[in-house]
C-alpha cells in the first residue's frame, strides 16, 4: 500500500504514527511511504533520523482568543491544503492517516476532497480540535480509550484500535541497556519524566528530592525534556550529579527499549505514554498537565487510577514530599505493584497497531 501518515508537534502524536509504519514495514505492507509534517514541529527531527520520506507543509494552530494571528492562520490553512493537494497528486497515496496535531488537518482534508480514503486516529480520552475537525470528514476514526467516543457525532465511523505505541512496545524483551545511562540493570528502577518535552514542575520536584533519592535502595532515571536539561543541571548539587543511584538525561530516544526494565513511572498523562505503561503494566503515578485542551489528561490519568493501576497527584499538590511519600508508597510494597500491574495490563492494548492496520486495509480493499 501507498501511504501518507501526517502528525505533529509532540510526540505523543507522532510516536503512534511511526509505531504504524514500523508494524507496516515489518508485516511488509508497504510500497511506499510519505510523513507529512512542519519543519518547526518535534516530527522533523524524528522522522528524518527514521529514514523516512519527510514533506513539509507550513501551518499554524488557532488561538483560542480572537486575533490578528488567526487570520494568518486561516490564511497558512488555505495554502496548506493546496500544498497538499499537490503532495498527493504527486505521491498517489492509496490511504492518508492523520494521529492528530494541526499539520494532519490540512493534509487528511485535502485527501477527503481527492476522494482517497482517509483515517484519523485519536489518542486521548477528549479529542483534539484538529480531529474534532476531520471527525466530520473522514471515513474512520481510530480511538485509544472508550470515553474519546462521546467526542464525535460520527459514531458509526468510529473503531476501538488502541495506540500503535502499545504494540510496539510489548514486542520488546528486558535488556541492560540502563548501564548506557550508569545504573544498575538489575536493580529496581523509577523513571520520572514530563512527556515528550519535560514539565517545569515536575522537574523542580524532583531536584527538591535529590537529596532523598540518592540515598534510597530503587534508583533514579529522570528525563528533564531537552529544553530543561541545562537549567535542572545547574539546580542540581554536583555531588548528587554524581551519585550511582541517580541518572538525569535531556531526553531517551530509544524510549521503548527503556521501558520494559522500569518498575514506576512518574511522570505527566499524555495518551500516548498510558498506551505504554498499560501495554506494559508498569505501575504509574500521574501528575496530569493543568495546561492542556479540557484538561483532558485529568481524565486519561482517572482512566487508568480508576482500576487501580496508577495513583494521581494533581499538581496543586505536588511538592517534594507528596512526590517523595507517593513513589515510597510503591517501591516499599511489591504485592501492591504486582496488583498495580495486573491492572494496568487489563486495559492496555497490546495488539493496537494490527488492529488499526486491519481498518486501513478494509478502506482500501473497499
Ligand atoms: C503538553 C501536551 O500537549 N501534551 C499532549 C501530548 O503529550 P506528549 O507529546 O508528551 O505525549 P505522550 O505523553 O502521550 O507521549 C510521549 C511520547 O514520547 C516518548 N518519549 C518521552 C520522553 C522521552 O525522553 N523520550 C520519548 O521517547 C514516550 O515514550 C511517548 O511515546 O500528546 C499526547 C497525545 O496526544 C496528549 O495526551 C498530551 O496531553
């Protein structure tokens, strides 16, 4: 099959769209590929080290309040589609996939004016605009978590695939590869991390725990997300720096791999990062962004706490000691995390990618 796959701006939207193509690959399914992205976007980098065919469209999303730059927006949208109509006249693709994020709506919506079918898949429990949006166009809409299908009116276009990430990272045996950040890969671990692009607040909970964490008998990776890094590495002592028990990092490229050797994760409720954790049955504490479209990350963290799988902070109430007392509460208990993962794993969706990868053969079969 022929295939444009378009999704950006963090990774818990491309993430899905590259564990897609990967599974394509590996069940030899394709006859060529197309990533549709912006330049400015986390998709450039990633997809370009990928290998894959990587076009640009330029395009901007709406802000929320009336402005000026919103006309430029309607503006970059009008031009987009027409850049992407030209894409597909020249790709021929037999399918395009939007995973969400402002840069697949031009692309997926121009595809549904061509007449080629198209897909739209969703990660999170409440839409984003842009699928809200392509909702009314497309032919399927892929969903991760059953409370995304109060999101659309277009409840007969709607299938229940999972996330691609969760099969992508089931397929992975334990490892060492913690000794590539100087830990132990036999001891137990708590990787604390913000999503994609890291949390300030998060972060500076963790620097105010230093202190404890170094002394304690799991150990520390903590990812700072790429633009933190060298703030955090100066808020930290040199001496915890160099602690055996701690690793901070910028970012962990190879993510999967990392995964199936971590005991807790701390860390924000991006959709994409549940599909892991669930598929996996990693034992989790949510700190959900505040920050986020209708607070939906609130509602993907109480999706999986509501099994008992996970335990949530909001984050008016985190502070070194409720980081601290929670992730003790855990690591001191392994009946408690047994449970935690047998939950975990009872909604996690291990087969995701194949079953998304069955909608898009029915389309184009049709
Ligand atoms: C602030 C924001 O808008 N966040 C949204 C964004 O989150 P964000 O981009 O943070 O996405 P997720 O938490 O869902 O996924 C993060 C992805 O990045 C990977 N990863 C993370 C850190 C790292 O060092 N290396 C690495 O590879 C994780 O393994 C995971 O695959 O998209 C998600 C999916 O639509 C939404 O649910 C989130 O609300």
């Amino acid at each position: 099959m022929r295939i444009i796959v378009s999704g950006g701006g963090t990774g818990g939207h491309i993430y899905p769209a590259m564990a897609l193509i990967k599974r394509l690959k590996e069940r030899d399914m394709i006859d060529d590929v197309l990533y549709v992205g912006t330049e400015k976007g986390l998709e450039s980098k990633i997809v370009k080290n990928a290998g894959i065919n990587f076009k640009t469209i330029e395009i901007q999303g709406f802000r929320r309040k009336l402005s000026l730059e919103n006309l430029k927006t309607v503006q970059l949208f009008l031009s987009s589609i027409h850049k992407s109509r030209k894409i597909i006249k020249e790709f021929k693709p037999d399918i395009v996939v939007g995973t969400g994020g402002y840069v697949s709506s031009a692309i997926v919506y121009a595809a549904h004016t061509m007449h080629i079918p198209t897909v739209i898949h969703e990660q999170n429990t409440i839409a984003g605009v842009t699928n809200k949006f392509l909702g009314k166009f497309v032919d399927k809409i892929a969903i991760a978590f059953t409370e995304a299908v109060d999101q659309f009116n277009e409840k007969k276009k709607i299938v229940f695939t999972g996330n691609p990430r969760a099969q992508e990272v089931v397929g992975i045996q334990k490892n060492d590869r913690l000794t590539e950040f100087g830990l132990e890969p036999n001891k137990d671990t708590v990787m604390i991390f913000g999503g994609s692009r890291g949390a300030k607040p998060i972060n500076q909970a963790v620097i105010d725990t230093m202190s404890k964490f170094v002394e304690s008998d799991y150990q520390v990776l903590f990812v700072t997300g790429r633009v933190h890094y060298d703030g955090v590495i100066k808020l930290i002592d040199d001496k915890y720096l160099k602690s055996a028990n701690v690793s901070v990092l910028p970012y962990i490229d190879n993510m999967p791999e990392i995964l199936p050797d971590i005991k807790l994760i701390v860390g924000r409720s991006g959709a994409t990062s549940i599909a892991e954790i669930t598929a996996l049955g990693i034992p989790a504490i949510f700190i959900p962004s505040p920050y986020v479209t209708h607070n939906h990350q609130t509602k993907n963290a109480l999706s999986v706490a509501k099994v008992d799988a996970a335990v949530v902070i909001p984050e008016k109430d985190l502070n070194s000691d409720s980081l601290f007392k929670e992730i003790n509460q855990i690591m001191s208990n392994t009946k408690l995390q047994q449970e935690m993962s047998v939950n975990s794993k009872k909604i996690g969706v291990p087969d995701a990618t194949d079953r998304l990868i069955k909608v898009l053969v029915d389309l184009v079969n049709k």
